[in-house]
C-alpha cells in the first residue's frame, strides 16, 4: 500500500507525454497522448476516443515518454474517478492472467469491471463524472419509550395473547446483540429474521422507528468478535494450519466437520489485524446462506460480490473497495477475484474441488482456485482450500509438499455420518419393486423421515421435464435446427427448449414423419421428478431448484429459506442443492439416476462422480438424526460406488492418480484445449487438420485430434476440438511462445482465417 501510494505521488511529480491504455477489446494496449497539464497515474480509469465514433472506459496502463511509431496520435481525456480503479498489484495480477491464459489485457479488463464501470459512448458527454452512491439499508431501534427493560416486557405480557409473532419480534431487538448495533444503537434489518408486514406493523404501533441510511461498515477492531466454540479435533487443525511453514494449506475435511468454523477463526484475526479476506465459493446458490452465517459475526464488514447481483450494486460495491483502506471481508463467486482489496492478507477457497470455479465460456478462462492462490501469493497472503473431497490436483500438491495439509474426520458436534445404500435399479424392475422413478427402498425411508417430520432432498442432474419425446412408430425424435441436440420437455410453460441456444418451440402432438400421435417422454428431468414425488406424496409439500426456478437472486432465496425454515418437505434439484448447504431437517437424500455421473466419457468421470455423490450425502444428517442416502443405479459393481459407500477418498485417489500417471493426465500435465468454430463443415475440418498438423510439427505426439464434440453443432455454427498435453517438467512459458506462433499463422492463413480459434489453458 506504500508503494503505491509512492507510486501515485511520483507519477504526479513526474512529466509524461504518453500513456499506454488498456481498453475492454480483445486488443492489446494503444498508446495516446497526454494533454498538456493533465494529471494522470497509472491505473486510473479516463475517456479515450477509439476508432471513428466510439468513446471508450480505459485504463492507464503505463506512463511514459517514448513516441508511438504512427504519425497520428490521438489524445487522452479526462480522468473520470478520484481514486485508480485497478492498483499496481491488480496490474500485475491482469497482467499474469492475460499471459498465463493466453488472452489480451483487455479481455480481462472486461471480465474485471463492473459494467457500468467500463461504458462505451458516442461523446464525452457521455461519461457522468458523479461518484456511484453508496448502498443504504434500513435500520431498526426501539422507540425511547420502550426502550426500558421492564416497562418493554410488562407491553410484551400484554400483547403476547393476541399477537405472539410481534412480541417475540420486539424482545429479539431488544436483545440483540451490542456488537451488531450501529453507534445510533439501530440493529440493520438484513439481520432480523422476520418478514415486511411484521416490521411495518410494529412500526405502525408505535414501537419501532426504521430509517434508511448509508450502510455503515464498522472499523472498531477493540470489539471481539463472537466466533463458534471449536471442537478439540478443529483446534488441532487450525493450529496446524496457523504454524504451517506453506502459504498454502488444503483442509480436508468431511462433510459437516466444521470447516466454516475454522475459516471463521482466521478470518476474525485477519480483520483485526486490519487486514482484508477474500471468502469464495464456487456456486452464487452458496452465497446466500454463508452470507447470512458470516454477517452474524462479522456484521456490516461483510460484502456480498457475484454475477447475480445487479450491475448497480456490483459497481457500488467496487468504488466503495477502490476507497477503503482494509479490514474489508468479501464473500463471493470468482469473479471477486477481481476486486481491489489493498491489505489482503486471507483466501480462503470454499469446495476448492468444484468444477464451478473454471471460467470457460468467455476469455480470459480462469480456474479460479489456481488463480486464488496466485494473487494471495502476491499480497504475501495465506491461502486455505477447503474440501471434503478435494481435487486431485491439490491433494497431489499436498502429498507432494507444495501446500500444507491437515484432515478433519470427525463430524461437528453429535451428527454422524450417514448411511448410504446401494439400490439396484434393474433388480427393483424385475421385482417390480419401482413406481415411477424411485426404487421403493428410496420410497420407504422418504416415508419414514416424512412421518418423522424430517425432511428429504432429490437430486437429479438434469432439468426440464424430460430430455427429449420419441415416436414410439418410427423412433423420430425433436431436434433443434440450430444445435446438434434434442430438445428438452417443460411441462410447466408446455414448450421444447434448447439448453445450448435457447431455441423455443411448441410441444408436438403427432409425429411429422409418420403422423403417430403417440410421443412418448423418454428419460427424467427434475420438473417429472417433482410432478412425480406430489403424486406418491400427496401431503408433502415439494419445491424444485435448479436454473429454471432460481431465475433471480430472490427467487432463490425464497426456495432455500423456505426449505430451512421448514415450510418445504421435499426439495428437488440439481448439482444446485449439492453443495455447501447446512440444512438441520434433512435426514434423507435421494440420488436417481447415478449412472450418468458415472458413467460419463471423460477422464475426470470417477474423480467428480465421487465428489458429487460424497457431495450431496453430506447434505444428510447433519445434527443428531443419522441421515440416510439412497444411490438408484445399475452399475452397483462400479468400483466407484464402493468407495462413496466406505467413504475411502484416498483410494479413489490413489487409483485415478495411477491412472493418470499411466497416460499422462493432470495433475502430471496441463491440458490445452482448442476448440475450432465455422459456419462451413467442409472447410471447419480442412482448417482443423492444417491447425493439427502445425501443432504436431512443434510439439509430434502431444496433440491429439482434431475430433467433434458429442455436440458438435451450435447456433448453427459447427464444432471442431483439439488437446495438447504438455508434461510437468517441460516449459509451458516455451509452449506458450510456439503456440503463438501457431496462432499468428491461423490467422494470417488466407483460406482458414475465417476460422475462431479459442485456446483453454488447463482445461477441465
């Protein structure tokens, strides 16, 4: 921090003619003049003309006096925030990602940025200099006269008969917690757990004023923060983790052991220090929840950052970081990542094996779990990975001495771990032992835990109502006309959708081949699980989560806090309900269909098919009621499913890990993966073969392919692929550099430059 804030001093001291500005294209940095006058500092955000009409967002990347070698030069215009939007070690940071991942500053530039941070405009005009407002949020006091213990429980007597919710609702702000005030003595409403018409009635009463004001973000480092009493087995790891010699620890600990708490004892000594944390979790789903468990402790120091946030919110948060001078806590998916923290001093990495935290639709295609731990370690901070089943490429690092490592096998508090059982699909169908999609062992437990008044999660790994409908007289099926895939079944909205394209389209009623109007649904998604499970449980109250229900961020959490307050019986979902929760009701897991998570074509198929279903068991039992799950398969001989059942992570890992080694896979490489895309099938595969010949010139044996996808088409536009291994031990700085090579020919080449070539660096 020092150093930058030298940095700035000797950049305004200084007298420079030209600036390098990075812009949010795919283009590498343009050089402008600097205005006579003018001060700029390196990392400021300014107004720079780009092209004819267009008025771009840039930032000042260097400072310098060397003229560009191009007669015309155009000049920078205003700066347009007081403070620098990205600091020198955010600089750095872009600047490793973009030649790590093989992309342009500006490509990560428009990942950084908030949006509205990065417009683009026809004039100056434009560009609005005024300061993003801070967020507001209302807060909560007791009116001065109520404001006495005595008189305030003699009101609450009084009105307890006839209105039991509003005097609870009263003695809970009473005795809210001090250390959760703001210095007015109001409580913020984002921590009482009630609903509007309560508030707005207690208001209209008389006994409470509510006022909506900045939302304050307490610095008091003399007030103790009041953490989680840790276990015996959780002390000995935190303190292992705190002596540790590695920046970089992996924590291994099963399902409900009490990770969190761990991470909340490190981070309530950071943020005493002063210091900044950085909390990621893979899923925005996860968010919610360990928001809500982290502002119970660390109250107003708690920022919320990912996608399904509003880009309002997302800017304000970012200009209020760009201000602040540490002691911040941000809870977010990757994209935090990008924030401008000063004083980092913690990462802490939830679920670090989640496949959530790839970024590979969009340059630049991070893994954000690798880059976590790089940007720590340019801060000099400590870095914790947290998993009960941990990726093999940390556990290697691990066992290999690269990171720290310490294993938490017991459960927190009296919950235990659950009992699995293998149910065999084929055999409850000789047996007649099934109705609809469940097998009636899975039937009788959910009725069990029904009885009980304990609660169920149903986890299928598809959405929609069924994949696709056949024609039960010639085996036609519906496509779509852009992708080279069927189309899914909504019941609900009564439509065929495409989940790659989004192409929509009316439910047929007779076959166009043969006209049979005998269509059959074929296969199971979650919105038939759901219909389903309201049928053969007519009394249970059943609610779905997955992408078709979560369409905003209240939407979800509606569906989550119902569910943990007891309202929903039964939830029914994707990879969504899998992850993280902590649901103290659920005894009973169901998965349906685990043949399609173990028996996928990838070489990562047993290492996920066992963290999903370790995963999601651990979403059972988590207090003193033992939890069941129930795995619907036919493949019960799979020697995956014996190690879910005995929960043997190290044998898992010691057999993929052979596996690997055998045929050169990660963690014993990095994968390049190159996906080729035209419109022209012909010329697509003549491009593919030249690209894989010029590969195999430079690198022989390490490529492989070129091949289609198993989705070879979309949005019309068809699908070429291929895979470069370059074994630890050998240069990827080197491979990098021929690689380049490789792609400056593709698109100087006249006949295949049409062709997109995108390039992911450890791919997944």
């Amino acid at each position: 921090m020092l150093y930058d804030s030298l940095r700035a001093k000797r950049d305004f001291e200084m007298s420079y003619s030209y600036a390098d500005i990075v812009l949010p294209l795919a283009q590498p940095a343009y050089c402008y003049a600097i205005a006579e006058g003018a001060e700029l500092r390196e990392g400021d955000a300014v107004a720079v003309q780009f092209g004819v009409r267009h008025i771009y967002t840039g930032i000042v990347w260097r400072l310098h006096n060397e003229p560009p070698r191009v007669k015309r030069v155009k000049t920078v215009g205003r700066r347009l925030y007081d403070v620098p939007l990205v600091g020198a070690q955010q600089r750095r940071y872009w600047e490793w990602l973009a030649e790590y991942y093989m992309c342009t500053l500006g490509e990560v530039m428009r990942m950084a940025l908030p949006s509205l941070i990065k417009p683009r405009g026809a004039s100056e005009v434009e560009f609005s200099t005024a300061e993003f407002s801070p967020r507001t949020e209302p807060y909560i006091a007791l009116r001065a006269e109520w404001r006495e213990g005595e008189v305030l429980q003699a009101e609450c007597e009084r009105i307890c008969r006839r209105a039991p919710r509003r005097a609870e609702l009263l003695r809970t702000i009473a005795a809210f917690d001090e250390s959760k005030r703001n210095s007015l003595g109001e409580v913020p409403r984002r921590l009482l757990e009630c609903d509007a018409a309560q508030i707005a009635a207690l208001r209209k009463a008389g006994y409470i004023t509510v006022e909506e004001r900045e939302r304050r973000v307490e610095r008091d480092n003399s007030v103790a923060f009041v953490l989680p009493t840790l276990s015996d087995e959780q002390r000995r790891v935190k303190e292992e983790i705190a002596s540790s010699e590695k920046n970089v620890h992996l924590l291994h600990g099963v399902t409900g052991s009490g990770k969190t708490e761990i991470y909340m004892h490190f981070i309530a000594e950071t943020l005493s220090r002063g210091g900044d944390v950085l909390l990621l979790v893979p899923e925005i789903a996860l968010t919610a929840q360990l928001i809500e468990r982290m502002e119970r402790v660390f109250g107003s120091r708690v920022t919320a950052y990912h996608s399904r946030l509003t880009a309002l919110r997302r800017t304000e948060s970012y200009m209020r970081l760009a201000h602040s001078e540490g002691g911040e806590l941000v809870v977010g998916a990757r994209s935090a990542l990008f924030l401008p923290l000063k004083r980092l001093q913690l990462v802490v990495v939830d679920e670090e094996h989640d496949s959530s935290y790839k970024q590979s639709d969009t340059a630049p295609r991070y893994q954000g779990r690798d880059c976590a731990v790089v940007l720590a370690s340019m801060f000099g901070a400590r870095t914790i990975l947290g998993s009960a089943t941990p990726s093999l490429e940390s556990y290697a690092n691990a066992q290999w001495g690269k990171y720290g490592y310490s294993r938490l096998e017991e459960r927190y508090g009296s919950s235990r771990q659950p009992r699995i059982i293998i149910s065999d699909t084929m055999r409850s169908v000789k047996r007649g032992e099934r109705k609809s999609h469940f097998n009636v062992q899975l039937l009788n437990v959910m009725h069990d835990a029904l009885e009980r008044g304990e609660q169920v999660m149903l986890f299928q790994n598809r959405r929609g109502f069924t994949p696709f409908v056949q024609c039960s007289g010639c085996g036609w099926t519906m496509r779509c006309p852009h992708c080279n895939v069927t189309l899914t079944m909504h019941r609900k909205s009564n439509r065929m959708e495409c989940h790659y394209c989004g192409y929509v389209a009316d439910v047929p009623h007779h076959c166009p081949q043969c006209e049979t109007a005998d269509l059959k649904p074929m296969g199971f998604g979650t919105e038939r699980v759901e219909e389903a499970v309201a049928e053969l449980f007519p009394e249970a109250r059943v609610a779905r989560l997955d992408r078709d229900t979560s369409t905003s961020e209240s939407a979800y959490n509606r569906i989550v806090r119902d569910f943990e307050s007891g309202a929903t019986d039964i939830l029914v979902g994707t990879q969504m309900i899998t992850k993280g929760f902590d649901f103290s009701r659920v005894s009973v897991v169901g998965v349906l269909n685990a043949d399609n998570l173990i028996c996928s074509p990838d070489f990562r198929s047993s290492e996920r098919a066992f963290q999903l279903l370790t995963q999601v068991a651990g979403r059972a039992g988590r207090r003193e009621t033992e939890g069941v799950v129930v795995v619907q398969t036919s493949e019960t001989e799979h020697p995956l499913l014996g190690w879910v059942l005995r929960g043997d992570y190290e044998a898992m890992a010691r057999s993929e890990l052979q596996e690997r080694h055998a045929f050169s896979y990660p963690p014993y490489s990095h994968l390049f993966m190159f996906t080729l895309r035209h419109e022209n099938l012909s010329l697509l595969r003549r491009g593919a073969m030249w690209f894989a010949d010029s590969l195999r010139a430079k690198f022989g044996g390490r490529v492989f392919g070129p091949v289609a996808p198993s989705v070879d088409r979309i949005r019309g536009v068809y699908i070429q692929r291929l895979m470069l291994k370059i074994e630890n031990g050998r240069s990827l700085a080197r491979a990098r550099e021929l690689l380049r090579e490789v792609l400056r020919d593709a698109a100087a080449h006249e006949e295949y430059k049409p062709i997109t070539i995108t390039t992911d660096v450890d791919a997944q």
